[in-house]
C-alpha cells in the first residue's frame, strides 16, 4: 500500500514529468520552427512585413501605457472601496475579455460609419485598434491590480490609514500592485501582437494580418510560417523578460495566505473615483454594442437567418469549448501534480507557460497544418477531425489551467497528507477523496474560463477545423465583409449574449461575488 504521504516527497520523476508536458504543450510548434530553423534563407519575408510588425509593436506599446495608466488605479481603489453595484460592474467590467476584439472592432465602424466621415477617419487605423486592444487588456491589468491589493493583510492597510490617511493607503497601495499590473499589461500588449482581426477591420496592416493573408488569400504555406516565426521571435523575446519577473512572484502568492484580508470601506471620493473609471470602462463596451444594434432597428431584422448560422455551428462550438476545456484542465492537474510543492519547478513552470501563451496561436496551428499535410491518412483522427481543433485549443490555452490548478495544489495544506498517512490512508482513497474534491472547484472554473476563450479564438480554428465544422465566431470572421450589416450584426449580438450569459453563470457557481 503506498502512502498519502507520497504526495509530499521529492523525486526525480516530478522534474521529468513537468518536462514531459511542457514539451507536449509546445510540440505542435516544433515543426514549423524546424522547417524555418533548417532553411530561413530559402525566401524571405515578403515585402512590407518589417513596417507591418512595426505598426503591431507600437499598437502593443501604446495599448500597454494606456491599460497600465487606468488600469492600476482602477483595481486598487475597486480592492480598497465599496460602491454601490460593485459586484455587477465588476462581472461586466470583464465582459470584453471573453469576446473576440474583432466584433468590436465591427460595433466601433458601425458606430462610426453613421457619425459621419470624419469620425470613421479618426477612430481607423493605430487609434482604432489601440482603442479595440484596450477593451481586453483594461480588464486583465485591473483584475492584477485588484487581486494584488486585495492580497494585502487587514494591519497593512490599517498601518498606512493611521499613518497618513486614504492618500497614503492609496499611493502604497499602487506601489505595491504596480510591478504585477505591468507585467500583466505588458503580457496583454504582447498578446495584441498576435491578433488580426481589428487591424484588417479598421484598416491598419499589422504582422498577424499578413500573415493570415499569406495563408488564407496568398496559400503561400512557406510564406506565412516564415513570418510567424519571425513574429513568434519577437514575442518571445519580449516575454521571456516578463516571465522572468512574474514567476517568481506568482509562485510566492500561491504560497502565503493573509490571516485576515482588508475590509473595504466607503469613501465619498475613492468609491466615486473607482466607480467613474470602471464606468468609463464599461461605456467603452457599450458604445461598440450601440454600433452594432443600429443596423437592426434601420432595416428589417436578421436575427432569423443568425440562427440559422448558430443552429449549424452551435454543436461544433460547443465541441470544440468543452473538449479544449476538459485537454487543458487535465494537463493543468497532471503539471500541478508533478509540481507538488517544489518552488523551483513551480518556477520553471510559471515562466514556460507564461511564455507559451503569449506565442502567437499561429505557430502551433500552422504546425499542425503542415503536420497533417505529410501525414498518411490513418492519422486522420488525430489530424484531421474536430478532435484536433479541441487538442489545438487545449495545448493553446493550457497555460491558463496551469495557473488554476498550480495555485490551488498550492493552497491545499500538507497536513492533510500527513494525517492521512498517520491513519493509514491509502494513495488512491486520499487521491479520491481528498485532493480531486478539493480541486474541483478551481478545474470548473478553469475548464469555464479555458471554454470561453477558447471560444472567442479565431485564428485556431480558422487554420486546423475541418471543412464544414467551424465555429461560431469563425463564421462572423469569414462572412463580416460580404454578408449585409444586420446579418453580421445579429450574429455578433447573438455571441456577445451567450458570453454574458455564460460569464453570468461562472460567475454564479463559482460564489465569488464577494471578490
């Protein structure tokens, strides 16, 4: 009989396990960075590709300042003050990051094309998808800010009131959530990097849509993974550096656990100031929605022929949502697992995923392109089907449950696994009976989160799906430039609803209301 207590020790097989599925979550990759490893002088990157990754960095640059800027001080007050509605202007404040940046980017030129010229012409190119980017990355930096905050102890916040009031609780309290609201900014600019869809809607040539067009308009195969590689190797020497940095601190904020948290309070002018930026935030969102309701009140309703399309790619993007949930949170579990309680591979494990979520979705999706391509056919099961879709969209976003599941093992006390093996439980029982219940709650909640934005993510899908199974927000992607404005916009709402509705429903099960 092998003890609980095994969970506990160290052993080479937990360096060698979290090796294994790291290199599993990258292998898909391997073989379009082979290809352009063995012969990167074989063609070049096409003409223009070196302005376009310089129109994508300074988007990224100025959507990371913009979010840094308003994003931190918004998550701290929103951690420190109590205000009226907080809860639900918090769940909508969320809202944009589960829905993909190009359908606003179509609410925005729908809203600007019945302004009138001359906004349609402010609000395209760099200022159009700077404002786009923002809506996502906004929410991620105030989300790190307010988590960061929230983690300071009740005697912390009380030592800064009686040292120097409100001003001074709020300008440490910036200090401290500073360094983590950057990084996570930074890792949200870099993130944009990897988006085309707003830069081909508001008519700015960025490096991931030239990539797409030399896949998809061009069928230049070659082409198109040459330039993700070289898009991929900017990115990763931008995030290896924010790695670096966030690791180590996140793998201490699984550790440590405050005895008593801070208690909120009302203030008349924090509460006023947190409530007007997240309300600021969340009329960024509406507007784009406004943009996209117009065309079904100037014409006659297509919401029949939306369903149409959402009767014929529900079940798929269904599919492809619950399987990259249910890929992602099992190799989530299987790392937290081989992790145990070692803080170096915790470390290591961070940084990997950090790193690997921030690649381009291309690089592995053309991967498995050109995999399948040389593959025979038996393979095609694995290669060729919609369970490829869900195994690209779940090695994708693995590093998300990763994150969930490595947090979670690391707040479950090692005490429980020494009582067991003081009473003789047996692996397998204490397995069953203690760690998965108590790891249930964040793998829902990681598999809900993993699903959503699995989802929202275009470029996957677009490359690896199978003729006729493609998704929802696939088919808004391929039909926004030929199908009539109240066709496209009653899709958009359509999926702007059900992700309302679902983040309504996370957010119910999960009971944290109270964040």
């Amino acid at each position: 009989m092998i003890s609980c207590l095994w969970l506990e020790r160290p052993g080479v097989w937990r360096g060698l396990g979290v090796a294994v599925l790291l290199i599993l979550a990258v292998l898909p990759a391997l073989p379009l960075a082979w290809q352009a490893a063995a012969a990167p002088e074989a063609v070049g990157l096409g003409r223009g590709f070196a302005g376009t990754l310089q129109n994508s960095a300074v988007v990224a640059l100025l959507v990371v300042a913009v979010c840094w800027l308003l994003g931190l001080p918004a998550g701290v007050l929103a951690a420190l003050y109590e205000f009226p509605g907080r809860k639900l202007v918090l769940a909508l404040a969320v809202l944009p990051l589960l829905v993909p940046p190009f359908l606003w980017a179509i609410g925005w030129s729908r809203l600007t094309a019945r302004l009138g010229p001359s906004v349609t012409e402010s609000l395209s190119g760099s200022v159009g998808c700077i404002l786009v980017f923002a809506m996502g990355v906004f929410p991620l930096v105030l989300l790190a800010a307010l988590a960061s905050t929230a983690g300071l102890s009740g005697s912390q916040v009380e030592a800064a009131r009686l040292a120097g009031g409100e001003r001074t609780l709020f300008r440490h309290a910036c200090r401290h959530a500073a360094a983590p609201a950057g990084l996570v900014a930074g890792l949200g600019g870099v993130l944009t990097l990897s988006d085309p869809g707003p830069g081909l809607i508001l008519g700015l040539r960025t490096a991931a849509g030239e990539i797409l067009t030399s896949f998809s308009a061009l069928y230049d195969f070659r082409l198109a993974g040459l330039q993700c590689v070289a898009l991929s190797g900017v990115v990763f020497l931008l995030t290896v550096p924010l790695a670096l940095l966030a690791a180590p601190r996140l793998a201490s904020e699984m550790l440590g656990r405050q005895s008593r948290g801070l208690t909120r309070v009302r203030h008349c002018v924090g509460s006023s100031v947190a409530l007007g930026l997240l309300l600021v935030s969340l009329l960024a969102a509406a507007l784009p929605l406004a943009g996209l309701a117009l065309p079904l009140f100037t014409g006659r309703s297509k919401f029949e022929r939306a369903w149409q399309v959402v009767a014929r790619t529900g079940a798929d993007t269904l599919l492809y949502a619950a399987g990259a949930g249910a890929v992602s949170v099992l190799l989530g579990l299987a790392l937290a697992f081989c992790v145990g309680r070692s803080q170096r591979l915790r470390v290591v494990s961070l940084g990997v995923c950090l790193v690997l979520f921030a690649l381009p979705p291309a690089l592995p999706a053309l991967g498995v392109v050109q995999t399948a391509a040389e593959a025979p056919p038996w393979t095609d099961p694995l290669l060729r089907s919609r369970l490829t879709v869900c195994l690209a969209l779940g090695l994708r976003f693995f590093p998300v449950a990763a994150l969930f599941s490595l947090n979670a093992w690391g707040a479950m006390p090692a005490s429980w696994a020494q009582a067991g093996a003081v009473h003789g439980v047996p692996l397998t029982r204490y397995l069953w009976r203690v760690v998965l219940p108590f790891l249930l709650a964040a793998g829902s909640a990681a598999a809900l989160l993993v699903a959503l934005l699995a989802t929202a993510d275009v470029g996957t899908v677009l490359l690896v799906h199978p003729p006729g199974h493609g998704s929802l927000p696939l088919a808004v992607f391929t039909v926004m430039a030929n199908a009539p404005e109240a066709v496209v916009s009653s899709l958009c709402l359509v999926y702007v609803a059900a992700a309302a509705g679902l983040l309504a429903l996370g957010w119910g099960l999960s009971g944290r209301g109270n964040a």
